[in-house]
C-alpha cells in the first residue's frame, strides 16, 4: 500500500515549494474554466443561432481575435508600470461585464461587437496573468508554475463545454451568464488572496548594475524599449514565429472541429463536439503531472518541437475520422502535444525574457503567435466554402510539419551553443 501511495504521489511533488499566490490562482482558474461555456460553441452560435456562413463567422473571429492585439500591448505596458493585480482585475471584470451583457441585450444581432468587446479585454489580462506567474516562480521550478495553473484550467474545462453543450439549444442565454458569473467568483479570490508581484524599482536597479545576472540568466534586467529587447534575442523571434503556425493549427479545435462533427453527426454534433472536449480536459488532468514529471529534465525548445509533431499527427489524422472513436483518438495525440505546449512554450519564452519587460514582452509575443489563431478561422472558413470541411485536415498536417522542421534546426543550433 505504501508503494501504491508513494507511485500515486511522486507525480504532484513537482508542485511543492510553490509561492502559495501560485496555489490561490491556480483555485481561481478551475473557477473560471469551469464556465468556459463561451468559446467553444461560439463557432456553431454564429453559424445556427445567428444565421452566419462559415466565412463570415470566420470574419468576426478573426476580428475579435484581432482585438486582443491593442488590449494585450496596453495590458503588458501597464502591468510593468502600474502593477499586476489591479490591471488584471480590472480587465477581466469589464470582460464579465461584457459576456453579461451578452445573456441580457435584446439585440442578438449586437453580441459579436460584445464579444470582440470581451476578447480585448481578455488581450489585457493575458500579459498581466503571464508575468504575474513569472514574477511568482524560478527558472527551476517554472514548469510546475505553468503546469499547475494549465491543471486547474483544464479541471474546470472538462466540465465547462459538457455543460455548455446541454444548454446551447434551449437555454443559450446561459453560455453567457454563466461565463460571467464564474469569472467574477474567480476575481474574488485573486482581489483576497494574491499579492502585487511587479518588481520594485530597488530589484530592477540591482539586475541591471549586477554583471553577474548577465551569463547566469536571460532575465537579467535590460534598459531600452520591448522592440530593441526583442532584437537582441533573434531565437526567441524565429521561435515565437514557429509556434505561430503552430497555433494556426490548433485553431481548428475550436472552429473547423465542430463544423465537421457536425456534418457527420449532424443535429447531434454540438453534444459530441462537447463531449471531445471534454475528454480532452481529461486527458489533461489525468496525464499533465506524469508528462511535466518525465520531461521536466527535457530542454524546452525540444518539446515544443515534439509539440509541432503531434499537432501535425493529431490534426492531420482527422482525416480519415468517420466514426467518434477515430476522433476521440485524434484527440489524444494532440492532447499530449498540448501538455507539452501549454508550459514549455511559456518557459521558453519567460527564461528568454528580461524581468524588465515581462509584461510587454507578453504583449508582444502573445500577438505574434496569436497571429495564427486569429487569421485562422477566416482563411479556413473560406477554403472550406471552396472545398470541404473534411480537406482541412491534410492542410494542418502540412503547416505542423513545417513547424517541426523549425524547431528542429533551432534545437540543433541550440545543442551546438550549448
């Protein structure tokens, strides 16, 4: 029995020693996941609910993703000026607000202009969340950081796109309400419990002046604006650029997924999409301690790689997908290419990142790669109005590989340098 516990218990080790700011997030990000209801139907919303073609639900969510871009650069200057937590706060409490509105305007024809409303919103909390959690942890211990909050996300997501997908066709006001309702209870534990994590002045001041800092870390603080830092670090733009194709293909999850499920299963397909998504969630919260524990010693840029590998796999695939079991097995490959994604994508970047300019390189960066998800559904809308839902699939496969090819060489240059 002591052997099973100890088996049972080594994975989460990984998890001790953490600031406990780090724990109360984590606690507030189940919170939030867990009404996640927004998102993952929006695709099918616009498309049956708002009468929508697949190009023009395409458009509009290019265009909210597009908004994410001003209020990500405003978020990461203003973190690094005004602070972490009150940025953070304030942001995502006016996305509430918005999703809120959403459930009660009479007007449903005014809910995308909402929704790019909330997704800028959310552009300010991204950089301010990232080096919040970079500000909390060390190089050493990043990984379980990231890992632990991308649990507690995945925790609340198995259950968010269940429920979303009961009440999508007779209570959708809901996906809304619900969505806002959640993310003010998570607020509530960050406003009691989370500390102000920007660094002071003083700390700055030091790592500048300190030459030590400068051979032992690449978050030695640095003077000068987020584009002369970003142009000293030549790896950590081709990498960024990489993960950007990347991230082009793991769009397909949440706009050309549901329309083909839906073209196989027909009146049934948002119940099975959310089923998927749902076992994608728990494949996460089964498997993220056992992947992050094996590969914790494994360099960063080399599991991105195998990243760009199983998306390349896990999508491409979906093309021989007729039956839900070949799907959900789709969903598996892509699912560890995400466990591996979700925190060494980020420890990458942090451990390449001035502390300086943590929260405008998280604006910077994120847009950049977020490239790829927002142009997305408006390329893939329109060339499946030209070939077929079923034809994307073989396309993921070609840009993932393309991706991998990146990342490789980048890994060979790396190994040689040391």
């Amino acid at each position: 029995m002591n052997k099973i516990n100890k088996f049972i218990k080594s994975p989460f080790i990984i998890y001790s020693g953490l600031e406990k700011s780090i724990y109360v997030l984590f606690f507030a990000k189940i919170i939030n996941s867990v009404g996640s209801f927004v998102y993952p139907f929006l695709t099918l919303f616009l498309t049956q609910k708002l009468g929508y073609s697949t190009g023009r639900a395409g458009f509009v969510l290019m265009i909210a993703s597009i908004s994410f871009v001003p209020g990500s650069i405003l978020g990461g200057k203003a973190a690094d000026s005004f602070g972490r937590k009150k940025i953070l706060v304030a942001a995502q409490f006016c996305s509430a607000l918005c999703f809120m509105a959403c459930a009660i305007i009479p007007d449903k024809q005014m809910i995308p202009f909402l929704i790019i409303g909330a997704e800028f919103f959310l552009g300010v909390v991204h950089p301010t969340s990232m080096a919040m959690t970079v500000d909390l942890s060390r190089p050493e211990n990043r990984k379980a950081a990231f890992s632990l909050l991308y649990l507690g996300h995945n925790i609340g997501f198995a259950i968010g796109p269940l429920l979303a997908g009961m009440l999508y066709t007779n209570h959708t006001a809901w996906l809304f309400s619900g969505d806002a309702m959640t993310t003010m209870l998570s607020l509530v534990l960050v406003v009691i419990f989370v500390k102000e994590t920007r660094p002071s002045e003083q700390q700055l001041k030091e790592s500048i002046e300190n030459p030590a800092d400068e051979k032992q870390s690449g978050e030695k603080a640095e003077s000068g604006s987020v584009f002369r830092v970003l142009g000293r670090r030549p790896f950590l733009i081709i990498f960024v650029l990489l993960v950007m194709l990347m991230n082009f293909v793991y769009a397909q999850m949440s706009f050309s997924l549901p329309l083909f499920m839906n073209e196989i299963f027909g009146t049934e397909g948002p119940v099975f999409y959310g089923s998927a998504m749902s076992i994608n969630a728990v494949i996460v919260i089964s498997c993220t301690t056992v992947i992050i524990t094996l590969t914790r010693k494994m360099k960063p840029i080399l599991a991105t790689l195998l990243t760009a590998l199983l998306y390349a796999l896990g999508f491409g695939a979906l093309y021989f997908g007729h039956a839900f079991y070949l799907i959900i097995i789709c969903v598996v490959i892509w699912t560890v290419g995400e466990i591996l994604g979700a925190t060494n994508i980020d420890v990458y970047i942090s451990n390449h990142t001035p502390m300086s300019h943590r929260g405008r390189i998280n604006s910077i960066v994120p847009v950049i790669i977020g490239t790829g998800y927002a142009v997305s559904p408006y390329i893939m809308g329109k060339f499946i109005e030209q070939n077929s839902v079923r034809m994307v699939w073989p396309l993921c496969f070609g840009i993932g590989i393309i991706a991998t090819g990146g990342l490789f060489v980048m890994y060979l240059k790396e190994r040689r340098h040391g």
